[in-house]
C-alpha cells in the first residue's frame, strides 16, 4: 500500500533521465537518420567586417555528392530577419540580422555559403572548393574605440551605439538621488571591472535536422526553446504555424546558449523547402565557438558612496555592454537584466544604472547561465571588498552591516523589486563555520608574516539574484515582446498511469525526475508510474521553454495547479462513486474515503469510471485529464553566501582553490541531489570565469579561443571537493516554495575566487587582476608590470598547434 | 569529426609499412595513437592522402631490456610506459612525465614514439628523451639507422625523420637508481606545458655525481639546460647548491625565463629528495 510511502518531494532520487543520456542511446538530434536526407555544411567568413565582391561556386558545385551550393543572393529574397525579442528602448537602433550574410560580413564566422550534399564529408569537402572574394573593410573590436564612431559596423545605422537604458531610483521614486549621495558622501569608491567574454561551450553541439513530409514542416533541433523558435520561425518564414512542428528532443547542455533562434535552423528550414527532402545540419566544435552566441562582454564603471562608519548610501553603474554585431533574439535584454541585482541584499538609499549597448565586429552576445545577474553580482561583491579595504573593516562585517536583516522581509529595494523572504544572518553563519572562517585568517596571518611563497586568500560573495522568469506584466513593462507563464497538463490514462506535458523544455536539468517526484506525491501514484513529455510542440502545444532558473517556481508550480484540477474532478466523481457528501471525501496516498468509514477508492478505479465515462454526475466530462497554466506575481530570490580560500604561487602565479563552500538558500528543495548537481555545475562555471576562460581575438576580428584547447573549461580535476549545505527561507511567490537553482552557483562563486585571490595579493601591492586570473597576469601584476593582454603565454593551446593558422 | 578523404592501410610488418610509405609518396602519413594527428585532420590543417596504421606492428611494442640501455618500442603507449617495471626502475623520469600527459583515455591511445615524431615543442616527452641521451632508431627504404635525440629535434614539429622512415625504437641509457621529478606547470588537467622541466640527478655521498635537465616548450625544440647541469655537478645535493644552479636555466625576465628557473629548482630540489 502506498498508504506508508515516504514523501517524493525532498528526496535525493537518482535521476530517470541520466541512463539514456550518458550512454547516447537516445534522441540527440544528430542521431537522427531520415530516409534521403541531406547534409548541409556551412562556409563561415574567416574574416571580420568586409564586403563581399565576388562568389564562386562553380568548381563545389561540380565536387561528388553536391546537389546544390546556395549563398546569400539565394536567400536575400525570403531569409526575413533573425528576430529580437526584446527592444529595451522606443529607439534602440536594430540592423537587419540576415541568417546569412548577403553583401557584407560583420563577424568572423558568419555564415557565406551553403553546400548541400548526399553526405556530411562531401558537404565538407566542397565546402574548400567555394572561391569568395573579400574587400575588408575596418574592424571595431574595442567598445570605447566602436563609441568613438570612427569606423562603424553598420553604417547605415550611422553609428556603434545601440541603446542607452536608464534606471533612476530618484525617477523611479524608489530612492533618493544618487549624485547627491556621492557629492555629500565621506567615502566614494570609483573602480572599473571588465566582464571578459565567454562561451557556453554546452556539450552537445547544436545539431537541427528538418523534414517536409506529409506537407508539415517538422524541424528537430537542439535547442532550450522549441515553443519560442516555432512561433519566431512561423513569423521569419511566414510559414504558418500550425504547419511547423518543432521537437527539442533530449538536449545536451545549453546555459543559455541555445536560447536562440539561430541562422543554422532558419536556414536548413529554408533550405529543405527549397528541395522538398530533409536536411541535416550538425556542428563542430570550433563552428560552435566561431558561431554561436557568446556571452558577458561587460565594463563596469562602478562608483560607490558610503559613511566612514562603513553605512553605503548611493551606487552608480555605468555599464558598456558588447552586443557584437547583431542583436539576436535577447541580445540587447542581457545587461538589463542585472540592473535589478547591482545593489544586492544591501540597503542603498540611492541608485542609478545606465546602460550603453554597443555594436562591434564580433559573434553576437546573448544569454549565458546567470545573464545580467553573475556581472551585477561581480560588481557589488568586489565593491563590498573595495569598500572594507578602503575603510579597514573586516569584509563580512562590512556586508552585515549593510544587508536586508532578517526581520525585514518583505523588503523593497531601491532597485524597485520586493524581495519575498530570505534570511543572510543564517547563509552567512553556516558558510562561515563550514569554512572554519577564524582559523583561515589565523593560517593567512601566519602565512603573510613568515613570508610564504604561497600566500593564502580568502574570497566572500554574498549574493542574491532573481528567478522564476517572469511576472508577464513585468515583461511587457520592460518591453519584452513575450510573457513569462507557464503551462503543465496532466493526462490520466486509463491504466492509472500519468502522462506529464510540461511547456518547459529541459536540457540536462533533470525535469523528468522532479516532476515525477511533485506528481507522485501530489496524486499519491508510484514515481515510476509517472512520464514526461515536454520539448515537442506537437504535445505540448504551449510554454515559455527553460531558462532563467524558471522552471520550477513556474512550471513546477503549473504542475501542482494541474494536479490540484485533476483532484478536484476526482473527488467529485469519487463522491458520486461511494454515494456520499464531496466534503466528507478525504485523500490520501492515492485514496480516496468517506470519513468515518472503511468505505475507498483508488484513484485509479476513479480515473477508470472517468474514463469508461457509464456512471459519470449530471455534466461532468468523460476523462481525468487535466491543464493549468501558472503567471507569477513576484520574482523568486536565491541567496546565499560563498567563502572561497586559495593558495596563491607567488612564484608562478598559479592560482589553487584549497576551500570552497557554498551555503546557498534556495527555498524548499524538491531533490536534494539535483539541487547538489546544479550548485556544483554552477560553480564550475563561475570559477571558470575567474580563473580559465576567455573568448580572445587577435586584433583582425579572428576568435583565437576556438577549440577546447584554447577556451580552458575546466574538469573535476581543476576543482575542488565542494563543501555545500543549505539554509531554507520558502519562496512565498509559488506554493511549492521553490525559488531556482539553476544559475546560482555560477553568480555567485566568481566573485569569491576573485576577491579571495586579491586578498591573498594586497598586501604585495596587487589592486586588480583582469579576468581569468592566469598564471602570467598573476605573476605579472606581482611583478608591477601592466597586464599581458592577448599575449598571454598561458592562455592555453593544442599544444603548439594554432588551430587557426596551422602550426606555428 | 568529418576529415579531408584518404586511404587507409594497415601493414602487418616494418617491411611492409615503410614500403607503403615509400609507395605512396610524400603525402602519405604513418598513424600510430592518433591523439595528435586526428585533431589535424579534423581542423584540416594536413590533409594526407594515406594514413599507414602502424597500430598491427607489434614488434613496436614494449619495453625491452638491452644491458646498458633499454629499448622503448615507438608504439608502446603512454600508459604501459607508465606502468612498466623497466621504466620505474632504470628511467624513473620518463614514467613521472609521462603520468603528467593529458589524461587516462589519450594515455590508452598516444604512444611514445608519436609524441617524439610529432615534436610539439610544448610535448612533454621531448626534453626529458633529449636530457636522457637517448637514440632513435630508425628504418628506411635504405635500412636501419640510429639518430642521437641532440639531432633528431630539429625544430618546431620537425624531426630529422624523412618523410619515408619509420621510428621503430628508442633506446635509453640505464639510470638506475637516479633521482629523478618532472615539475610541470599547466593550467586545466588536459592542457599542455607551460613550462616544464625534466631533472634527473644522481647523488652520492650527499653530493651531485650527475645531473641531466631538460626544459618543455621555451624554445622551437627541447632545450637541455646544460649550464644548470654542469653547475651542480661537484656541488654538495643542498638548498643553496640547487638555487645557484637553477638561476642558470635562463637569463631572461619575461615570465617563461622566469618559470624556467622556478621550476628548475622545484625539480631538482624534488630529484635530489626522490
Ligand atoms: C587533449 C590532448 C591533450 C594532450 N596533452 C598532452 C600533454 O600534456 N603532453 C604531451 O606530451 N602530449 C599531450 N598530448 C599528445 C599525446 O601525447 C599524443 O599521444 C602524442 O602527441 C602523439 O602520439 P600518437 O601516438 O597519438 O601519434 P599520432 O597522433 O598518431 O602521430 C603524431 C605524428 O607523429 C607521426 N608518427 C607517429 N608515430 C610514428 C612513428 N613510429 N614513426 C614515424 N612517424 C610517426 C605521425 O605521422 C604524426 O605526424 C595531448 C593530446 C590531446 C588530444
């Protein structure tokens, strides 16, 4: 009997997914063979900004297996625009955003010319046999330079400068003005940081694969946003949408970065419309990193004002953000979404966030894991460290004496947002004695005083960031062109097993498993009796997809909705069924009984009666099956607080992390071992950004971090063994309480490794170190000598082999 | 990964294999574990006509005891030099680098004559073969010859190989008993030298009878520290002995001279104590 079964929700179950996807045996798009399918290879611009005066593909054409090489004349005609969801001004300047380029090339490895093959190595071989001629034209790599308006991207647009979007506590009427807390202040602090560019480098690489057949467009791809794609494809192509089929089916990893409606999609759509036969297109890794969105791209000019006795009054961000040189489908959106989180869990009086948005010859920036909130949370937490440095307080006293106490929940930020509940005092007590916080200052006195070549750092990060995207009233006040519902449907098969439909679309997070456990619980059936669909929009017709750290406080919570409507229909029916009153009906464990009385029904001999539909009450239909759809009224807020040390080499520069604890609040957890998962992941990625990756060009345009060798991801073997616990301050914004885990390890671990690494240097007179904090900029900033920039010898490589040029 | 098109052969002896080669011309290419040219042709940057997998010769692989020396088949991988008892005992320096080479599923594939051959200056078996004084033994439509490592590096991945030879062995003297670290520095677990630097010494009666260093990717080939070596040798096996000497590996003061000499001394200090 399910009558003792242990809760679902709160348990650490290994993940149902996990089989399938770590052995490959399953639906990645590549995987797909459809019977005379074609293979479609890309030819990318090797250059940065030119025009292109003259194609020939007369001798790849002519190659074996080529049935046709298509360039951008092809398309100028129906290609449209890529879209952008999200124009944060009335006069943000947009410049058309061809899939493929037609006259003009504006990045390096923007798409010039198709080859269309009987297999994918024909279509690569041909792909070398393509003659184009390029006429360069100035490259704007640097974002003050590309403000300047010497040399323009987009010279219709008759300037670099996209937007500028505002944010004024005094405005708003949420603050007071922050120039006048600067110009009253005793203290002000005015420091520059720059938010490296960085790549999502998913696993999977992005594959899509469309048919024709049966006069439906079905388009397969590896994609975060299969409901967002179909309706943005529907209104590029103009193929209507009740045409289009799109299947995200299991998808390896996205971080973001297939949050995208992507030139390669539109154009195998195009493409296989054109010959009627379906096509696949598959990516490498280098094509991955040379093409597809990147992320950060940030500097932060931050000034802050504060009293002697360390009370901050007025922060003022003034941010230049890259867009490269196309908005795509949130490009522009990005930097706004951290201008909510520049002021934290502190309680500044005045606030003031400006963002200039800037065109340059680079891949277009779009969402990365955290987008927006890991910078903001980069910028205050140096900021805190800056403030106690400056004033000589103890940089977790600095922060207690200005975070949102416990007490004061709920709290209105000068930021505009009400922040639900939380509680920092708690976060920071646990990370503080996980850490051994005392004795690590202790060992670090001692270190600095004997001299020590390896000297030791101690990092903090308190943090909090938003989730649950999005309240759709918010949306449209910022200007997004979408809203941020979701939807779950529940369908009771007459067997009493349950189909899921959820309108999130996971990519590795471990979705089946969750909502398994939530609707096992919620109807008391077996976890293993429980399927989920999701990612498919013949399905599941409607959902906003997954990013934002959204799916369970929105789809979850749909979820909950549609079980809450399924119970109720049951209850009636099983009312009807025992002859009884509805209110004198309980349920429990799967069980439904009249109270006082032996008398029951399981909810699968109700789902049944639902079913065979004999006996039903006056007007009630046939079936048990269930939708709801769920818009919060509130972001969620994660926090929580992150002690980092390191071992600094002050001979090498090398850069060890010895501890690292993460004492995250992110509400009621629904499977502690997935919440596990998410922290570590995400604290590989946010280290990552301290210490390994780098998106860099040479001073022609041309990525020269295109392979895995170049762009140092790091490995378990990089990290350290995480110590993490938990605090828990339910979410009141949703019933399951749950306010995301998705992207917090990641805003919050960079600025910890970076504080604790200037923590173990300061008193060797380092200030600043550029990220990521290689070994050479260690050395060279203990050295006294400027950064090295791009001739960084440590910046990785595939051994001596440049991936770009051949071997040097 | 979607290379350029070529043929595929296999010859099942070394007469066969470097006929083949001779057969099939200057573009073709002999492929042993495949971890450094795979990632080639996958970029594209070669394009051979003719890979001749050399993976059946069995002949090249193992290590074999030669009195004085041993000899290292080309084609024994990474990871049964690792764990061969000939290496631990008589050349401790090459199982300690060769533990540092990328990671466990390379080190099932690439082998020791493919990183010699391939002679990526930043490739971790080099200085250490050259610091060694090993011999490369070689086979050629005109037959057998030996190349001693000082001439078999001839630059950035260019060896003294013609483009028809074949390395079959190479034959390292006896260090037995020497002390012996590899002190590398790299940044991710699978990426390659910054800088490394092999040291292998010999101690007697506390003081430095021999000592034999090599430098990992500060030049177009292998470097051998030679005045570091020559430093030591005499000195008694002390702290001070060893940071005189290391000062030696370069004369520098960009950041590659400087871990030169950092990690010259971490290495020799870790010698003398192993
Ligand atoms: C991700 C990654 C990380 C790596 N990290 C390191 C590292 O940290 N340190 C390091 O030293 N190496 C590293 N390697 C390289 C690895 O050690 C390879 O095994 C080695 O470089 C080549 O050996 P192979 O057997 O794979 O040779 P192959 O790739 O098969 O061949 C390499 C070249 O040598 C030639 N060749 C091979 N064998 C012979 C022979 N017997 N006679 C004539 N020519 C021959 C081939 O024609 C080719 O030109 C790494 C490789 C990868 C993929």
């Amino acid at each position: 009997m399910t009558a003792t079964a242990e809760p679902e929700i709160g348990k650490a179950r290994l993940r149902k997914e996990d089989a399938r996807l770590i052995t490959g045996q399953t639906t990645w798009t590549d995987n797909l063979q459809l019977h005379g399918m074609l293979h479609m290879a890309v030819l990318r611009s090797p250059v940065a900004h030119a025009r292109i005066t003259g194609i020939d593909v007369s001798r790849a054409t002519s190659m074996p297996g080529v049935a046709v090489v298509l360039t951008g004349e092809d398309f100028a005609a129906e290609q449209g625009s890529l879209p952008c969801a999200w124009p944060i001004t009335e006069d943000m300047k947009s410049p058309p955003a061809p899939a493929m380029a037609v006259a003009q090339v504006n990045f390096a490895g923007e798409a010039v010319a198709l080859v269309i093959a009987d297999s994918a190595y024909h279509a690569a071989d041909a792909l070398e046999a393509i003659d184009i001629d390029y006429d360069e034209l100035p490259v704007v790599l640097d974002m003050e330079e590309a403000l300047r308006d010497n040399d323009l991207v987009h010279p219709d647009l008759g300037t670099n400068k996209c937007a500028t979007w505002i944010f004024d506590s005094a405005e708003a009427g949420v603050g007071t003005n922050v120039e006048d807390e600067i110009a009253s202040a005793e203290v002000v602090i005015e420091r520059t940081f720059k938010q490296q560019r960085l790549i999502p480098a998913f696993m999977e690489p992005r594959s899509v694969v469309v048919d024709t057949t049966a006069g439906m467009f079905t388009v397969w791809s590896a994609t975060q946003i299969p409901h967002i794609l179909r309706w943005m494809l529907s209104a590029v192509t103009g193929i209507s949408e009740h045409k289009l089929r799109v299947i995200a089916p299991d998808v390896g990893g996205g971080f973001g970065g297939k949050l995208q409606v992507t030139p390669e999609e539109l154009l195998c759509l195009l493409v296989a419309r054109r010959m009627g036969r379906p096509v696949k297109w598959t990516e490498s890794r280098t094509e991955s990193m040379l093409s597809a969105h990147h992320g950060r791209d940030q500097v932060q000019k931050i000034t802050l004002s504060a009293r002697r006795d360390g009370t901050v009054t007025g922060l003022k961000v003034e941010l230049l953000a890259d867009m490269g040189a196309y908005l795509r489908l949130v490009t522009p959106g990005v930097p706004i979404l951290g201008a909510f989180m520049f002021n934290s869990i502190y309680k500044f009086a005045a606030y003031r966030f400006v963002c200039t948005n800037v065109f340059t010859n680079k891949v277009p920036t779009d969402a990365y894991r955290g987008a927006g909130r890991p910078e903001a949370t980069f910028a205050i937490e140096r900021m805190m460290d800056e403030l106690a440095v400056e004033l000589g307080v103890e940089p977790m006293k600095i922060r207690e004496m200005n975070w949102i106490r416990h007490e004061e929940f709920p709290f209105d930020t000068v930021a505009g947002l009400t922040y639900d509940s939380g509680n920092y005092e708690a976060a920071t007590a646990r990370a503080m004695e996980l850490f051994g916080y005392e004795e690590m200052r202790e060992e670090q006195a001692r270190r600095r005083s004997s001299g020590d070549v390896v000297q030791l750092g101690i990092g903090i990060s308190t943090y909090t960031e938003m989730c649950g995207l999005a309240p759709s009233r918010v949306l449209g006040a910022l200007r997004y062109a979408a809203g941020g519902w979701e939807t779950a449907s529940i369908r009771m098969l007459p067997t009493g097993k349950v189909e899921v439909i959820t309108g999130t679309s996971p990519h590795g997070q471990g979705h089946e498993t969750v909502w398994s456990q939530i609707v096992a619980d919620k109807l008391g059936v077996p976890f293993d009796d429980v399927e989920v669909l999701h990612g498919d929009t013949a399905t599941s017709h409607k959902g906003m997809d997954s990013y934002g750290s959204r799916s369970l406080a929105v789809g979850g919570t749909a979820l909950v909705y549609a079980a809450d409507k399924v119970l109720a229909k049951a209850r009636t029916l099983a009312a009807h069924m025992m002859e009884c009153d509805e209110v004198d009906v309980e349920f429990a464990s799967g069980s439904f009984s009249v109270r006082g009385t032996s008398t029951v029904r399981s909810l699968g001999d109700v789902v049944l009666a639902a079913h065979v539909a004999h006996d039903l009450p006056e007007g009630m239909e046939p079936g048990m099956d269930a939708d709801a759809t769920f818009d919060p009224d509130n972001f969620s807020f994660p926090h929580g607080t992150h002690l980092c040390a390191t071992e600094v080499d002050t001979e090498t520069g090398m850069v060890r992390i010895s501890r690292y604890v993460a004492v995250d609040d992110v509400g009621t957890v629904m499977n502690p071992l997935i919440v596990d998962g998410q922290v570590h992941g995400g604290l590989a990625q946010g280290i990552a950004q301290a210490l390994y990756e780098e998106a860099t060009h040479d001073e022609m345009g041309t990525l020269t971090s295109a392979t895995l060798a170049d762009y140092l991801v790091p490995c378990a073997a990089d990290l350290p063994a995480f110590l993490t616990d938990r605090t828990t301050t339910p979410a009141t914004s949703n019933p399951l309480g749950a306010k995301g885990v998705g992207e917090a390890g990641t805003i919050a671990s960079t600025p910890a490794v970076v504080n604790s690494v200037l923590d173990a240097l300061r008193h060797l007179g380092v200030r600043d170190i550029e990220m990521p904090m290689s070994p050479e900029r260690v050395w060279t900033a203990l050295q006294g000598r400027p950064d090295p920039g791009s001739g960084d010898v440590t910046a990785g490589g595939l051994g001596s082999i440049d991936a770009q040029g051949g071997q040097s | 990964m979607i290379p350029a098109e070529f043929k595929y052969m296999f010859p099942s002896t070394v007469d066969e294999a470097v006929r083949m080669l001779a057969e099939e011309g200057e573009d073709a290419k002999v492929i042993a574990g495949g971890q450094s040219l795979v990632p080639v042709l996958r970029m594209r940057l070669a394009a051979p006509t003719a890979l001749i997998d050399i993976g059946g010769l069995t002949e090249l692989t193992g290590v074999r005891d030669d009195g004085d020396s041993l000899l290292i088949g080309a084609m024994t991988t990474h990871y049964e030099v690792q764990r061969d008892h000939l290496v631990q005992d008589h050349a401790l320096l090459l199982r300690l680098v060769t533990d540092t080479i990328a990671d466990p599923q390379i080190r099932h594939r690439g082998t020791f004559g493919g990183s010699l051959c391939h002679a990526d200056p930043a490739g971790d078996l080099l200085a250490p073969v050259l610091a060694l004084d090993a011999v490369m033994i070689i086979a050629g439509p005109s037959g057998r010859r030996e190349v001693p490592a000082a001439e078999f590096f001839v630059d950035y991945f260019t060896t003294a190989l013609a483009p028809d030879e074949i390395l079959l062995d190479v034959r390292v003297p006896k260090y037995t008993g020497w002390g012996a670290h590899y002190e590398k520095l790299n940044r991710v677990a699978q990426a390659w030298s910054i800088v490394a630097v092999a040291a292998a010494v010999q101690v007697r009666d506390g003081a430095i009878s021999a000592a034999r260093v090599g430098l990992t990717n500060v030049g177009s080939g292998p470097l051998r520290a030679t005045e570091v070596e020559a430093a030591l040798v005499g000195q008694q096996a002390s702290a001070e002995a060893i940071s005189e000497a290391a000062l030696r590996a370069s004369s520098g003061d960009g950041y590659k001279d400087n871990l030169a000499r950092v990690l010259t001394g971490r290495a020799l200090t870790a010698a003398v104590a192993g």
